[in-house]
C-alpha cells in the first residue's frame, strides 16, 4: 500500500514540473505547497476504493474534513 501512495503523491506532484512557472521557485514555497497537498489526499479527499478519506479509514478522525476546515478563511 505504501509504494501505492508513494507512486500516486509523485504523480500528482508531477504538475508542479509542468505548472512551474505559475509555482514560485522558493523551496520554502514549494515545502508548504507539498505539505498543503499531502494533508489534502489523507484528511480532505475521499478515496473511491475505501469509500472515505485515509485518516478515517486508519482510525485518525472521527469525519471527514473539509477543504473550508483545512484552510480557514
């Protein structure tokens, strides 16, 4: 399952090399973008394999977070 997350993380992140230019070139730009991301695919989406998001499917949340809980307005 691991080398499955890992294979589908470098995938998605694969359109900060094709977007980079809309992206800014800071590393710490960049560390807060993939942490943005990774805390989005394990507690915001709902994977359609095991019908809820990772976090609850491992017992991490008790719901479903919103993007809107994520980040706050």
């Amino acid at each position: 399952m691991c080398s499955v997350l890992i294979s589908t993380i470098r995938g998605s992140l694969r359109r900060f090399t094709l977007l980079r230019n809309g992206f800014s070139r800071k590393l710490a730009n960049l560390r807060v973008a993939v942490s943005l991301y990774v805390v989005w695919y394990n507690w915001v989406k709902r994977h359609t394999t095991l019908g809820t998001t990772s976090a609850c499917a491992m017992g991490l949340a008790s719901k479903a977070w919103s993007i809107d809980y994520l980040i706050p307005a």
